[in-house]
C-alpha cells in the first residue's frame, strides 16, 4: 500500500520527535523512519484486507506483533535509547488508556 502525503508526513514527524527525545544519529534516524513506514503500511494493508475491523481488532493485531517491533529497534538502539524506548510505547499505552501488556 503507498502511503499519502499526509500519512508520509505524519510518519517523518514521528521520526522527528524520537530522534530528538533518543538522540539517534543519522542512521538510526533512518532505520526508525523506514520501520515506521513499514509498519503503517503493513497496518493499511491489513485494513484493506479487513475493512470491518474494529479498533480494538486493531490494537490485537499490534499487540500480537510487539516482540516483533521490540526485537527490530533492538537490531538499531543502544542500551539506554532502549529503555527510553520502553518508557514511550509505556506512556503511549497509558494515554491510549488499553491495557495492552501481556
């Protein structure tokens, strides 16, 4: 699935946003932007073959996936930039308000 502009966008501010809070060199900038332009069209994909899904179907499917996206950004950050990464995809779960832990 081709991303839109829009979508493009929002992806490279993400990227953006870790990049300062991780301070990833240009590398791993890249390697975390293609990642998430990965995942989101695996995610547009999924929902053109699923147009009925819920959100709630959604987030199972993310979750089902985690140690997949944990073990990829693993291949890239650093020990430290690690643990600030648990702490976000935490903060981000909290304010989602799912309880997405296994």
């Amino acid at each position: 699935m081709n991303l839109t502009q829009e979508q493009r966008e929002q992806v490279v501010t993400e990227v953006k946003r870790f990049a300062t809070d991780l301070h990833l060199s240009d590398d791993q900038k890249e390697k975390l932007q293609n990642a998430f332009t990965d995942a989101r069209s695996k995610v547009g994909d999924y929902l053109q073959q699923h147009p009925g899904i819920t959100k709630a179907d959604i987030a199972k499917q993310v979750v089902s996936h985690r140690d997949q996206i944990r073990q990829r950004v693993m291949n890239f950050l650093t020990p430290d930039q690690l643990k600030m990464w648990d702490s976000e995809m935490a903060k981000a779960k909290e304010f989602l308000g799912q309880n997405l832990s296994a």
